[in-house]
C-alpha cells in the first residue's frame, strides 16, 4: 500500500536564546505524518510540543532542519510565498481560539477565504455557510464572540480554520479552555471530520482527546520518543483506548 506523506521534517531543531544560554526546544527531529490520520502530538508539559506544531504549519520558523509540507519546503520560502502557501494549506484551531472580537461568526469564519484571489465572495459565504452548519453553530452565525458560549467559539473557529479547505488542521490543545462535556462534543467534531477524510495533527496531554487519534506520537524533551497507531475511534472502544494509551505512556 503507498501512504501519502503529507508532512515531513529533516533535523528539524528549534532554540531559543535565554540570556545568553541556547534552550535547545526541537533536537534533530525527523518525521513524517501521514494522509488522512488523526495524528496526536503528546509530551509533558515544556517537552515542545506547541513549538513543534508551530514550525510544522510555518507559523514559525525552526532554528534548522527542513521542513516539507504538502509539497512545498518552508524552509525555503520567503515570507510572502509562505502566507500564501499557509492560507491554502493550513487551518489552525488554538487553545484560546482567537476570533477577531468585533466581527460575527460569520465573518470570521470568511475572512481567510477572502484573501483568496481565486475566491468570489458569494462562494465563500456558501461555505462558510455550510460549515458553520457543519459544525452546529449556524444559528449563532450573526452573532459576536462574546455572545456565545466558548464551546460555540471553539466550533466557529474550526469552521474557520476549514474554509479554505485545508491540507491540514493543526489545533494546540483545543479543549484546554472548556469543560469536558463540551470538550467531548468539540472533539466529536474533529473526530467526525477526520473520519470524513480531514487531516488532522493535534497537540494534546490529555489522553480523554488522545483516544481520538489514529496515531500518537510521543515527544521528550524535544525528541520523539516513540508512536503507537490506533485504529478508527469510536466510542464503545473509548475505555480501552484510554488504557492502550495509558499504557503506552509508562
Ligand atoms: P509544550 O507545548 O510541550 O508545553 P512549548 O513548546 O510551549 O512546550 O515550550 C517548550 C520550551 O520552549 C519551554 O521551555 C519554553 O519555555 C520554551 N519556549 C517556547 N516558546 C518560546 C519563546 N517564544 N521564547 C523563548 N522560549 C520559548
Ligand atoms: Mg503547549
């Protein structure tokens, strides 16, 4: 069987100056992940995974070390070639899920595909339309951030993150900030999207969100340190999926 790669990384290494000392963050990490997983990034907290996430979707740049993305080497592209290539490729879904404050759900979920040359503005609304419904916030679409609940947030901005119909959704923790009942139904979304054939790589240490993974990859100390592949989630195999990975993380 051929298995896309879809992501791919070369002595991908990050560090940041403190005071005059190199923090070595990312060390020579070599990886690939793969068409249509839902691949979940797991560490200890500070073990760099939200560093890692961001060089992977070129949000940052690493120190060194190549980086290939959906076809394209991040490392070499200049600034503007890469927010291009980001819009087309790239759905980010943060912790604190960022929406611009002063435009509707709505709005935020057009914004990206607006930039779009290729885009007209009545096709963008048509999806973001769809998606909004896709993810069960349509009839809150008119509605500001502050409005609506923070599960309703969370749904708008993975609407967001889909309108340009991305490669890839990368998410740093995204039920960090709600409670896990709410938490459960944004993962359901992404598992279900996933399911659809959405990629997915999503940072977490929390194993409840990990039992949605197809593939866990375990990051130490800014090396990986080993990865377990899972099969399809569902949910009367949530408990044992759970252990699998407890016991993967002794
Ligand atoms: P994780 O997401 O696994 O908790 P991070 O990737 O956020 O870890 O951070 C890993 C390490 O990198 C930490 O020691 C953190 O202090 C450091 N770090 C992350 N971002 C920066 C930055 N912008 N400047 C300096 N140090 C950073
Ligand atoms: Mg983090």
């Amino acid at each position: 069987m051929y298995i896309m790669v879809i992501i791919k990384t070369k002595n991908l290494s990050k560090s940041f100056a403190n005071g005059g000392i190199q923090n070595h963050v990312l060390r020579n990490i070599d990886l690939e992940i793969y068409d249509k997983d839902f691949t979940v990034i797991m560490g200890n907290s500070g073990s760099g995974k939200s560093t890692l996430l961001y060089a992977l979707s070129g949000m940052d740049r690493p120190t060194f070390g190549e980086i290939m993305l959906n076809g394209h080497a991040i490392e070499k592209m200049k600034e503007k070639e890469l927010a291009v290539m980001r819009r087309a490729n790239v759905g980010f879904v943060f912790q604190q899920m960022h929406l611009v404050s002063n435009l509707t759900l709505f709005e935020n979920v057009c914004v990206s595909g607006y930039l779009m040359k290729n885009r007209k503005p009545k096709e963008v609304h048509d999806q973001a339309e769809e998606l909004l419904k896709r993810v069960g916030v349509f009839n809150e679409k008119d509605r500001l951030p502050s409005r609506v609940s923070g599960g309703q947030c969370q749904r708008a901005a993975i609407a967001r993150a889909l309108i340009n119909s991305p490669k890839m959704i990368f998410t740093d923790e995204p039920t960090g900030a709600l409670n896990s009942k709410i938490g459960r139904q944004v993962l359901n979304v992404l598992t279900e999207l996933n399911q659809e054939g959405q990629n997915i790589l999503m940072v977490t240490h929390d194993v409840k969100a990990a039992t949605r993974a197809t593939r866990i990859i375990y990051l130490h100390d800014g090396q990986i340190n080993g990865e377990m592949t899972l099969e399809p989630y569902t949910p009367e195999q949530e408990k044992n999926r759970e252990r699998q990975i407890l016991a993967f993380l002794e």
